[in-house]
C-alpha cells in the first residue's frame, strides 16, 4: 500500500522533478562548458584589466612560484604562461576583449600534452608565436564605415571578409582571398573590414543570447549582402570551407543566382552537350587545369549569353591532349574554345582571362559568322521590317539575304557556301587569282561594308509561318514546316527594305489614335516596305554573289512601288531558362526548408549557452510543485466525521461517505423510494385535498 501511493506522489509531481533535475545538469554541466574561466581569472585579476595589470599580476605569481613559496603544477604554469602571452599582445587582447577570439587555444592544450609529466622549468618559452601573425600587409582595400555605406544597397552584390591584422589564420587566407576578387571583379565588389573599425565589426558579427558580439566560425568571416540589401536583416554568412572553389561556387549560387557550366569528358561531350544544346547556339568550351568550377564572371557570361552561346567545362589531361588537339587544335589549358558554324574552323584562345577580356571576346564570337534569324536577333540583324538598318536611321534602304530551311545536311552544307559568299563579297575579289570563285560585286561590297547588307539563315521548320510568308510556292513544303517526307531542299531568298521618311512624316502627322487598341495597331505597323526575291539558280558560289549584287544594284537605282506588309511574327524557339526567371531581390529571411530546420538547429545550441536558463528551470521546477502541491490540497475532504459518530452510525453509511463513494440515483430509483416510504404515513394536513373537498365557512365570519 505504501509502495503504491509513493508511486502516485511521484507520478503526480514528475514534471517539476524532472525540471529541477535539467536545471541541475544545466548548472553543473552545460554552464561550466560554455563559460569556461577566463585568462583574467587565470591570473587572478578583473575582466578588461590593462596590459600593465596583466604584467604585474605574472610577475606576482612567477616570484611566488620562483621562491618556492607555492607549488605550481605544469598544467597551471602553461595556463598562466598562455594567459599572460595573449593579454599582453595589443591586438589579440582586442580581439579576445571585444569578441571573444581566441584562435591559438588549440596551442595550449598541444603544450599540455607534451610537457606532460615533465616539470614546468623544461617548457620551452614563447608558447606563442606572434612573428607570422600580421596580416596587414596583405590587406587591400580596406573599407571605412562611410565606404562600407557607400558600398551596400547597390544594384551589384558584396562579399565583405571581416579580419584583424593578429589573425594567423587571416593571414593564411590572404592568398586566397586575393584569388576570390580576381574571380569575383566584374558581378560583385568586394571589401575588408578590420576588427579596428569596432562598430562596423559589432554590425557585422552576430550576437549570443547575453549580447555578447561574436562570430561563429571565427576569423576570417565572410558576409555577403545580395543586389539591393541594406540592412542586416537580409545579409547571408557564409558556413563553409574557406577554399576558393568553394566560396566562389556559394556567393555565385547561392548570392547570385547564376547557373553551373557542367563539365564533360571526351566521350559525353558530343553526345550529351554539342548535340542537345541547340544547332543555333555557339559552344563555348572552357578547358581547365584544376577541375575547379567556372569563375563567376563565366557563369555571368553563360546567364547573360543563353540565347546565343552554350558552355561546357573540361578538365585537361595530359593523356587526351592529342584527342583535343587533333579535334580543337587546343594545345594546353587554360584554353577558350568558340564552336561556330558546321565546317568552320574553332576559334581557340589560350591563357586565363579577367572578365573585362573575357566579354570582349565573347561579344565578337556570340554569333555564328551566318547568324540565325530568330525573334530575339532580327532587330539586330535589321531583317525586320519594324526595325532600322544596322546602318542606323538615315538609311533608306537595305536588304537581308536569309537561307530557310530545316535542319539536315543539305542545309549546313548550304550554310557553309553562304559563308564563303558572305567572305567572298567582303573581299570584293582580293581573292587570289587562281581561285575560280574569285568575283568582283562592287553594289554588294558596298553594301556589306556600310552595314546595309547582312546574312542569315532561318530555321523553317520552327518559323514555319514567317518561312512561308516569303516562300509562298509548290515547293515550299520541301522547306518550310514539319518534316513530311525524307526531301529537304533549303532555299534562299533577299528582301529589300525600304524606308519612307517623307510618307512616315505625313502619316503620323494625320494619324491621331483615339482608342488604346489603336496605339497598339500603330505600334505593331510595319516602318519600312518589303520587296521580296527568290534565288532560282544552282549552288555556285559565283551565280549567288551574282545574283545578290544584282538585286542590290537594282533596288538602289529603281524606284519601286512603296507599300506595307504586316510580317509574322518570329517565334520564340526556347523558352527563359529557369535561373533566368525573376530578377535580382534580396534574400528573405527565410530561404527553404533546409535553411530553415539549420537555423532553428544553431538557434538551439546558441541558446543552451545562455546562463538564464538554468535559473529559469529552477523557478519553473518550483512553481510546477507549488501548483501541484495546492491542487491536491483542495482536492482532499473538508470536513471529516468524529470519531463517536462514526462509532454510533456504523450500521447505516453517513451522507457523506455515501456522496463520496456512490453515484447520484436515478430519477426512477428515488420515486421507488419515496412511494415506499410514504405508504404507510398517516394523512396530514399538509397532504394533497381530495377532489369532493370544499371549505366551509364559520358562523361569525366576517363575510357578507
């Protein structure tokens, strides 16, 4: 019986036990590892005590210790000796006073372990070593507080690495460092920021649950502030290894949002790259050394470029560099590799780029020299007749030679003659003498030269509508449309545009739109006029150079009728990439799944640091008992029954212990009862009147 009710006692009080129990751990356990004693108390001084103080309190202990007035064991003696090296040195006193660093504890217990046993006379001193711990001299662009303003809330993004100049470890960084900005110029800035600058510091560093500033990792720290963030709100720290491959792959992905450039072998790369990344696209191939991933500014390029070039990344070895030569004439990495039209040799360029370099190259190889005409390109191409010529406003006229077909043999080989023609016309016969192609085309020389000619090719199977639009013939469909049967015969054709200046005024001049739908109409109108010529004659080279310098001759000196034709419009042939998607917002604050379950993670380790809670257990162990306690006290009887009532009332249960033990009767039970116990009772007065009862009045009432 007594087992039994000390079960419930501790059933009923298990809460408060079992906090007062965790308040107890916390107290003995947690708070001695998270707060272990300081270097100050080491040597038995106050907190933030100076350089002097410090001093003097060393050379206290030591004259005690030297007289042999104390003992000392070689464990206290490398924990003093530790504590007066670091408080006595400028900066990592700073650094240890302001945000807790202490990057060379790792010393102190390799010391204790090998002086272990050996008495403390035999440690060798300096414990540390302060000679390799400068960083300042490979620090570089330092930012003030007012730079540091400047420099966040722009439209570019910023990495920011905070490092104090008696850092080892930034110091070891600094190569690396210098590495990441080279990769980073061009998409993001970059800056330091000195421990010295304390309140920038503070901002920049996180903060404990007793608000002490501190940073997780240590020194170096990286801080990121995405395109727009201005506050420390939507800043993102950076966790990982400070390898440059491996900061420069995060700020690009996960600050930048810019895709990955996969990289492929030898036996993957025509397979699952040439041939799936789109036959209108230049392929860009970055031969690499290292096998790092593709420095930021490439993967700004392969953003920024998506609808006109694809990128690759290969790692070079030694064994295959006979494949890639004898395929690419690539001879060494680093190595940049432009694959242009079908049969054109690759344009290769060797040695490592910035991104200054990089783009230039890029902007001149981003076309196949016959570039493709598609609804992102005709503007540029000045192949639409909404546009202008690529020889600016005052043009009048120009003309576009555009080669349609689909993709197939026939139209790469035509594709490759269009080129020689492209070439053959620019040279104007400079060509040598034996060449039998060689032809002079003074009117399409000129042409060419002022940017009023240019050459294209189409895809008619994609832009099936706009390559019937000017090939409206029998045998179109060999051309234009899905394929239908194994005859593909591409077909070139010239269109002249013309432009009207002196109608253009007179018509927007009498032009008054009065309805939306109508500025709209007028916006979609066709600027300048179409006159379009088909080419009937063999593959010639010469025929064709023939052919186009004629049309131009002949639409520069006669005066055709001018009218307007509404074009179809180009179809899109891909759609935006998903990394494209969306512009450029700062980070919220909750980014994911992932990062949300890791901040809640460092959330609760940051606060098992946290001195209160111990004491918080406590009094919530204490008011769960009290609560507890007070509960089952009003619980329990009242009024209990004497001992002589108890003893005259055995035979019959009282009220009280009846209402305790047994449940309320039913509504029947208590009829039963109260029938059976009146039967026998004699009528009263106060007993219901029979129905033949009447009252009767006395003689000396005083009714009337």
């Amino acid at each position: 019986m007594a087992d039994a009710s000390m079960a419930s006692v501790l059933k009923a009080y298990s809460v408060p036990l079992l906090l007062f129990s965790l308040a107890i751990f916390f107290q003995l356990f947690v708070i001695p590892t998270s707060f272990p004693p300081s270097h100050y108390e080491v040597l038995g001084i106050k907190p933030y005590s100076s350089i002097e103080e410090v001093a003097e309190a060393y050379e206290k202990l030591s004259s005690k210790w030297n007289s042999g007035e104390e003992e000392l064991s070689t464990v206290d003696f490398i924990k003093i000796r530790y504590a007066f090296e670091l408080l006595t040195n400028p900066l990592w006193k700073r650094d240890y006073d302001s945000f807790g660093i202490d990057e060379q504890l790792h010393t102190l217990e390799e010391v204790k372990g090998k002086y272990a046993g050996e008495t403390f006379s035999k440690v060798a001193l300096p414990l540390l070593n302060a000679s390799s711990s400068d960083a300042a001299d490979h620090a570089f662009n330092v930012l003030t507080t007012e730079e540091f303003r400047n420099t966040i809330g722009s439209s570019k993004a910023s990495l920011v690495q905070v490092y104090s100049s008696g850092s080892n470890h930034c110091a070891q960084f600094s190569y690396n460092w210098k590495r990441i900005t080279n990769l980073l110029d061009g998409v993001a800035s970059t800056g330091m920021v000195e421990l010295g600058e304390v309140q920038l510091a503070m901002y920049l560093s996180e903060r404990k649950s007793t608000g002490q500033p501190f940073f997780r990792n240590g020194l170096p720290s990286l801080v990121a502030f995405p395109p727009g963030c201005r506050s420390s709100d939507c800043l993102v720290r950076y966790q990982g290894d400070l390898s440059v491959d491996a900061v420069t792959d995060w700020f690009a992905t996960s600050i930048l949002g810019l895709p990955r450039i996969l990289y492929y072998s030898k036996e993957s790369l025509g397979q699952q790259f040439i041939a799936k990344s789109g036959h209108h696209k230049v392929k860009v191939l970055c031969f690499s050394k290292t096998g790092e991933r593709a420095a930021p500014f490439l993967r700004q390029a392969a953003k920024d470029y998506w609808a006109f070039a694809s990128f690759a990344s290969i790692l070079w070895r030694e064994e295959e560099s006979s494949v890639w030569w004898n395929t690419f004439e690539v001879e060494s990495a680093p190595a940049f590799v432009f694959l242009k039209d079908p049969g054109v040799k690759p344009v290769v360029f060797h040695g490592t780029m910035n991104s200054s370099s990089f783009l230039n190259i890029m902007e001149q190889n981003k076309q196949h020299g016959l570039p493709q005409l598609r609804s992102i390109t005709s503007m540029e191409l000045g192949c639409d007749a909404r546009g202008y010529s690529r020889a600016g406003y005052e043009a009048m006229t120009w003309y576009c030679v555009i080669l349609a077909g689909r993709p197939s043999l026939e139209l790469n080989k035509l594709r490759e003659t269009m080129l020689r023609v492209q070439d053959k016309i620019s040279n104007n016969g400079k060509s040598n003498a034996d060449d039998k192609d060689s032809i002079s085309a003074p009117p399409a020389a000129a042409a060419l030269k002022d940017k009023r000619l240019t050459f294209a090719w189409l895809d008619g199977e994609a832009q099936q509508k706009y390559c019937f639009f000017y090939l409206h013939s029998e045998n179109s469909y060999e051309t234009c449309g899905p394929r239908r049967d194994l005859t593909d015969v591409p077909q070139i054709f010239i269109v002249r545009y013309k432009r009207n200046f002196t109608k253009d005024e007179e018509t927007k001049a009498k032009r008054k739109p009065k309805t939306i739908w109508d500025t709209f109409q007028e916006d979609d109108e066709n600027f300048a006029s179409q006159l379009v010529a088909k080419y009937n004659g063999s593959g010639d080279i010469p025929q064709i150079i023939q052919w186009v310098s004629q049309i131009i001759k002949d639409g520069d000196s006669t005066d055709l009728p001018y009218f307007r034709t509404k074009t179809p419009d180009l179809i899109p042939e891909e759609s935006d990439p998903i990394w494209s998607r969306g512009t450029q917002r700062v980070f919220p604050t909750s980014q994911g799944l992932k990062q949300r379950v890791q901040g809640i993670i460092t959330s609760m380790h940051d606060h098992m640091g946290d001195p209160r809670l111990g004491p918080i257990l406590l009094l919530a162990a204490v008011l769960s008992f009290g609560s507890i306690w007070l509960h089952r006290s009003q619980s329990s009887p009242s009024n209990q029954p004497s001992q002589s009532s108890q003893t005259s009332q055995s035979t019959q249960p009282s009220q009280s212990s009846q209402l305790a033990t047994e449940e309320k009767p039913s509504r029947n039970r208590r009829a039963r009862r109260r029938a059976v116990s009146n039967k026998d009772q004699p009528p009263s007065l106060t007993d219901n009147e029979p129905k033949d009862a009447y009252q009767m009045l006395p003689s000396d009432s005083d009714s009337e």
